[in-house]
C-alpha cells in the first residue's frame, strides 16, 4: 500500500460517494492498523477501512448503516476511470487469492474528479459473510472489467483491519443504543 499526498481528497471524495452528495462530512479517525486507516463515517453511519494502493486506487470495505439497514459497502475510486458513469451498472470481478472469482453488479459513481466503483452487499447475508472471510484470508486480491486488470493489491494487514472496522462498528451501535432512553428493553414498560 502507498500514501499518497492526495490520500485526503480521497477519503473526502468517497464520503461523497457514499452519500450521494457532494457535500462531505468529516470522517472520525477510529485508528489505523497494519497500513488500513479505519475511521467512522457519520454520514452513512459506518465504519469502514481505507488503504490507498499503488497507482492511486483508493480502496474502501466496511458498513453503511444509513436508515438502520447495516450493509457491507466496497467502494474502489481512480482518477484514470474517467469515463465510468455515475448510476451505471457494471459487471466487475473480483477474485481473492486463488479462490473462484466474484462476478458483481457496481454502480459507477463520480464525486468532483473521483470516479469509481460502489456496491452494497446485505451484511446479513451469506454473500457478505463470504466476501469479508476471503478479504480476511487471502494475501491478495484482483479486480478486473471485462478483460482488463483494474489492479492487483496486497491484502497484508486485512484481517486485523476488518476486525477493527467491526469493533469501531459495535462501539457506534453500543453508543446509539444507550442514548435513547426510550429504546426498547427488557426494563421498558413501553416495548411491545
């Protein structure tokens, strides 16, 4: 992985992706481990790991949580993508280490000069749970479109890094629990 002096504009960039918008929202630093910066974004309620790869791929993988329905999103942004369209649909693959490929349906996205890829996976899901485990695992992952190789990454450090995206995830849910006095509990005599 590689830091870039542009590592700022990227994690600004897909805060507005992950919105929607072009305003930004100032994600909290949670901390960084292994090379992986894990923040928390307030916007979308989640956190989510970072790491800018080599060329200047910036890469995302952790939760939205946007009107309490906790998803795993995974945002790739790179300013060479210029022609990707936003709300379009393209079939990228993936594949993690030497497992079988992934074949997923992303929506193009662009905010200010950053285009890229986007989608947002039910955490619930087998899919989710599956994806997440071969991130953890593998040494490596490629990303490709159509026949070209959109890059080949390093996944050193993804375990701790997703471990980490999922404490900082509890720690922002634990908090919005207990802030309501009214939420629904054994001892609430208003729960259904």
């Amino acid at each position: 992985m590689n830091r870039m002096p542009t590592l700022s504009r990227f994690v600004g960039a897909v805060t507005g992706c992950l919105l929607g918008t072009t305003a930004l929202a100032e994600p909290i630093d949670w901390k960084t481990v292994r090379g992986w910066d894990i923040s928390f974004y307030p916007a979308s309620e989640g956190c989510q790991a970072f790491a800018l790869f080599e060329e200047d791929t910036a890469f995302f993988i952790g939760f939205d949580n946007t009107e309490n329905e906790l998803s795993l999103d995974v945002t790739l942004l790179d300013q060479k993508w210029r022609s990707i369209e936003a709300g379009k649909e393209y079939k990228i693959e993936v594949k993690f280490g030497d497992e079988s490929p992934w074949t997923m349906d992303m929506d193009g996205l662009k905010t200010d000069d950053f285009p890229g890829l986007g989608i947002m996976i039910d955490a619930g899901s087998d899919q989710a749970e599956l994806f997440i485990d071969e991130f953890q695992r593998e040494n490596s992952m490629k990303w490709s479109f159509k026949s070209t190789v959109l890059g080949h990454y390093t996944l050193r450090g993804s375990r701790a890094a997703f471990n980490e995206v999922i404490a900082c995830q509890r720690s922002y849910m634990r908090a919005q629990s207990s802030s309501d006095p009214f939420a629904q509990s054994s001892s609430d005599p208003f729960a259904d």
